[in-house]
C-alpha cells in the first residue's frame, strides 16, 4: 500500500524537478532584466528600461516588486502565475497594464529611492494625490515610441 504512494510522490518530483530546470526556474527568482524580458509583450518596457535613465540605478526587480524578502517572492509568484496562465491559455495582451497592487509597490519604491525630493515635495504647497509615474511615465522606461512597441493607452491593449 505504501509503495505506490511513495512511487506516486517520487514521480510528481521528477516530474516536477524537470519542469523547474527546462524552464530555468531560478532566473525568475533573481532580478537580471533579460528574465523579465523573455516574453515578447515585455519587449518595449525592456527596451524602454535599457535605453532610458534608470538602466544606471535599478533594475526591474527594485521598481516592481517590494524589498522585503517575503514580500517580494510573493509578488514575483503571483505575476508568474498570471504570467504562466496567460501564456498556456493564449490570453497573452498586447500590453501589460499594472494592476492597483502593482502601482502601489512601484510608487512605494519611488518614494524609498528618492526620500529627499519627496520629503521637500511634501513640505510645499502642491498636493500630493497622483502617482509619481503619472507625471514621470518616461523616467523609468524612456520616452514612448523609442521602442519597438510604443506604449498606447487605448480600449485594445
């Protein structure tokens, strides 16, 4: 009785364990950029990213995700779930849109890299109720249309 489960349980590990390695697995735990950039709908933020001012500072890891350990594997596993699920299933958009979570953690990182500037941003008198990438959209990625797929914000994409 206890030899098919523990064959059972060694098979889903094999199974399992080559999965992992024919998919290079563990670059998605990393931050290299050229990760992120494996599917095609990534190309223009990748080349965006590589052309634009922040190649120098960081890299996607350190604007889209959290810094905290646990945190930041969370949020790499839930956008590789949708990201596997949207390929198996075909249901791949044109552009990615960032979810609110999304927009939450990258303005948390904008305010955690650039401390000083906010803290004088809030001293003054301008309020403070957008996104620091709704005025600063080419900071990160460059200006759209120098990429190979400019971004546009339309009801298709």
């Amino acid at each position: 009785m206890k030899l098919p489960i523990i064959l059972g349980l060694a098979s889903l590990l094999v199974v399992i364990g080559v999965g992992l390695y024919v998919t290079d697995f563990t670059a998605y735990l990393g931050n290299n950029p050229t990760t992120c950039n494996n599917c095609h709908v990534m190309d223009a933020a990748y080349e965006g990213w590589y052309h634009g001012d922040h190649k120098l500072w960081a890299n996607c890891g350190e604007c889209h995700t959290p810094h905290a350990l646990i945190p930041k594997y969370y949020v790499k596993a839930l956008s590789g779930y949708h990201h596997v699920t949207a390929f198996v299933f075909g249901d791949i958009p044109k552009a990615i849109r960032a979810k609110e979570t999304s927009r939450a953690v990258v303005q948390e990182n904008c305010v955690r890299c650039h401390a000083e500037t906010v803290a004088s941003l809030l001293e003054s008198s301008m309020a403070f109720e957008r996104y620091c990438f709704d005025c600063h959209r080419s900071s990160a990625h460059g200006e759209r249309g120098l990429s190979l797929l400019p971004y546009q914000h339309s009801e298709e994409n």
